[in-house]
C-alpha cells in the first residue's frame, strides 16, 4: 500500500501527538505510526502513572494526615499494592484512550506497526501481524521517546531488581529497596516508597541530592527526605548487585557493602533510536547517541525532523514544544517555531520541588548583582490551613528587579512555579506580583510575600555613589 501524506510522525508520546494536532488543524494530511500504545511513556510508565502511584500512596497511607492531625488511618501495605496497580492501569488507560480519541478527532490517521526510515522521506511500516506499509512524506517527525537506561553488568533479570519502567510491577512487599540516581526519578520513587512503608536508601553519585535544583532548595529537600525516613547516601555509585542469602548485595563505589530487598535503578534515561533506519536516511546522531537537529528541529536529511527524548530526554512540556515547533516549520506555518528556553524543572517527590529560571549559584557564577525574595509557605494562609510548609525563593537581578528564576519547594511547587515561569519567560520585573490580586488562601499568594521581601532586599543592595547615582553591590 503506497499513500502520501503531507507529516508522518513517528511516536504517539507527547512530542508526536502535538505535532500531528497542530498540523492536522491547518489541513495537513498526518498519520501517526506507533508500535505500542498511543500517549508514549508519559501515560505507559512514567508521567502520568507515577504522579498516580504517588497521589494514590498519600491517600491510601494516610501520609498528610497523620502529621497534620496525629491519626493515621492507612490501608494495609500488601492490599495498597494491589489498590495501587488498579489504579496506575486505570489512568494508563485512561490516558491512551484520550489520545487515541483526540487524535481521531482531528482526523488523523493511526497505524501501529514498527517504522524504519528510507531515503526520499520513505517510511516502511511493519505491523505485528507482519503487514507491511510503504508510505511516502512530504515531512517525518521522529519522536520515539527513550527507555530506562542499563548498564552491564546490572542483573535485571532478577525479579527484584527493577528500572522505573518495570518498578510497576511490584507484586510483593520487599522489607527495604535500594535506589540508585539522585535525580528527579529516584526521588520520587524514595520518597513515594518510603510514604508507603518501604525503607528506602537513596545513593546519589553528586555530593548533593538533585544536582540541576537550586542548592538551598536541594539541601531543604534532604533535610526533609531524612526526616521522613530516606536514608540518603551521596558521592557513591552502584558498582556491582548481586544476590546472597535470599538478598540483593549492593557494592558500592566508595567501598561499604548494603543488603536490601530490592534494588530500583533510576541513573538516566537512553534515546529509542535503533531500528529506524537513520543511516539510510542520512539522519546522524551527535557524540552522545541522540539525533543531531537545528534550532528548527531539522534533521541532517532533508525534510525529517526530531523531537522529544530523541534529541534531549527531558520534562513531557519541552518534547511537546520541541513538536510544536518541527511541526511549525515543517508546515510553513509563521508562528509557533519559538521554544521556551528557560531552564525548567519539576520533580514530583514528596514534598515536590519545581524551579523556573536561574538558581542561585548559576546568578552569583555568572557576576550578576542579585537578591533573594522568600517566602516561607507555613506562614501563609495556605500553608496554616494545610498544616504543610516550604519555601517559595525569588532570584531577582538588582540593576532593572527582573525575574531571573523561580524556585519552590513544598505542596504542589509544580503547580506554584508555573506563575513565577511566565514573568521569567517574559523578562518581568518582581513588582509584577504585587500588581496582581492574588487569590487567597492560596499557596501562589506567596508570591506577594516573597516579592516584598526581595524588594526589601534589594533596597540593602543599593548605595550612592558621587554625584547620587545608584551603585548596585553584590551580595557578600
């Protein structure tokens, strides 16, 4: 079967549903072509079912209510697990068909196969039933998404050895878990096992618990970790697992030996390029296995374009602008090319930490003149009502107060940043916040508050030189 069609993306994730959307709205003929279910790891096993696997475990533990209230009326951990798995599928499923809908919807066409590219933007389709398509394009989007990285020598043909892909599949209580990688991934699943009465160690190879986070933040985020029970173990790696006695044997780099039940490993994450057919293509990858593609998200072949965890695995809201903006372009659209650049970033651990922007440190590296608002979150309206605290931090540039980053840490921080995101994406000031009548009792009120401290502060920066002009020192 020959068809044209003006884009045939490859990969229903994030990136490859918004792409095929916004083309399908300007007329465009698209088809989809996706080897497993529509949504991608956002709606498989990661995104979606892990923030479910954690709402579901606060609820279920009765984790916010026995520090709010000192009574903890939780279910018991083996019938969690079950109650857990039911309702990560419920989403899963939930989600893929919400995909699929839309995507009908705008009348665009689905094919579940695997795609190899040829040359002449040709796409070969296989079907698992061995079928075979051969489709031609005007435009290819690649957008196939990533997989938990494995490393040799890691056993994960050991049931109780697991990445963060198969970790759903926990069908027992282990009495203690391992987890491997400080960043976003591995706190998340520390946090959340912990919350469901799983003692988890946490070993991070950085010094420092998430290394891209704002430091003050990072070191509030441990502080609390280990106060709920994660043990945190920093400056080591997994250097070899295996199993003894009935129980897994961790080695670590810097010498000490853990025994633990399980091991979950979440150290990085590995772009899902073979098997497309890229060299054939003339499609090249950079120096670190990733597709090589411009500020326009073309390829080296001429009419394919990348985006999403093929180029740069990441949060799902940079892989959707990344296809918008192929999309765009492939289409010849005027608007739509430009991609927030700005630094974001959301882990949903419990409590969650979100940022915007610059940290701190990247400020004072670079020889900005800076101050800090904050805003403590215990003491807003909110934060009493909840029974819950954090911290809400500003980084404002002293010479103009703009916005140079936004940073929470605390009770929906991913939901809180988004506010602080729109002034530093749009190079605001900081007065900006007290322009606006925030409502409350909200966690965003805070804000206001962090606003007036940082322009409290800023006002310590400030000193006259001869003459009465305004000289701006740094922060010491």
């Amino acid at each position: 079967m020959d068809e044209v069609y003006d884009l045939v993306v490859i990969g229903a994730g994030p990136a490859g549903e918004v792409a095929a959307e916004l083309a399908a709205a300007f007329g465009r003929r698209v088809l989809v072509v996706e080897r497993d279910k529509p949504g991608g790891v956002v709606t498989t096993t990661g995104g979606a079912p892990t923030k479910a696997l954690r709402e579901a475990a606060v609820d279920l533990t009765g984790y916010r209510q026995e520090e709010v209230y000192g009574v903890r009326a939780a279910v018991p951990l083996n019938e969690v697990l079950r109650i857990l798995r039911a309702r990560v599928e419920r989403v899963r499923d939930v989600l893929q068909e919400a995909v699929g809908h839309r995507l009908a919807a705008r009348g665009i066409g689905y094919l579940q196969g695997t795609a190899c590219l040829g040359r002449g933007r040709t796409v070969r389709v296989t079907s698992s039933g061995g079928v075979e398509h051969q489709l031609t394009a005007r435009a290819v989007l690649v957008a196939t998404g990533s997989r938990p990285t494995h490393f040799p020598g890691v056993p994960f043909d050991d049931p109780d050895v697991y990445d963060s892909d198969q970790v759903y599949s926990l069908r027992t209580v282990p009495e203690d878990i391992v987890v491997v990688g400080g960043g976003a991934i591995g706190v998340e699943f520390a946090t959340v096992l912990t919350a469901l009465g799983i003692p988890a160690t946490l070993i991070s190879r950085s010094d420092r618990l998430l290394p891209a986070v704002d430091g003050e933040l990072a070191d509030l985020a441990a502080e609390e970790f280990q106060r709920r029970g994660v043990r945190l173990i920093f400056g080591a790696d997994a250097r070899t697992v295996c199993r003894k006695n009935g129980r897994l044997t961790v080695t670590l780099s810097t010498g000490p030996v853990l025994t633990t039940g399980a091991v979950l490993f979440a150290t990085g994450r590995t772009p899902n390029t073979e098997g497309l057919g890229l060299d054939e293509a003339d499609v090249r990858l950079d120096d670190r296995g990733r597709i090589a593609v411009d500020r326009f998200y073309r390829t080296t072949a001429p009419g394919i374009y990348a985006a999403g965890d093929v180029v740069d695995p990441g949060l799902a809201s940079y892989a959707m602008q990344q296809g918008r903006a192929a999309a765009a372009h492939a289409c010849g659209l005027m608007f739509g090319v430009v991609v927030d650049r700005t630094a974001s970033i959301a882990v949903y651990g419990l409590p969650e930490v979100a940022s915007a922007g610059a940290t701190e440190e990247e400020v004072r590296a670079a020889g900005i003149a800076y101050a800090v608002g904050r805003c403590d979150l215990a003491l807003t309206a909110r934060g009493a009502i909840a029974g819950h605290g954090g911290l809400l931090k500003l980084i404002i540039r002293a010479d103009d107060r703009t916005l140079l980053g936004v940073h929470c840490f605390g009770d929906a921080a991913s939901e809180v940043v988004n506010l602080g995101h729109v002034v530093v994406q749009g190079r605001g000031r900081v007065e900006s916040f007290l322009t606006l009548a925030l409502n409350t009792p909200t966690y965003s009120y805070a804000f206001h508050d962090a606003a007036v401290d940082g322009l409290t502060q800023l006002s310590r920066l400030m000193g006259l030189a001869d003459g009465g002009v305004p000289v701006l020192r740094h922060r010491e």
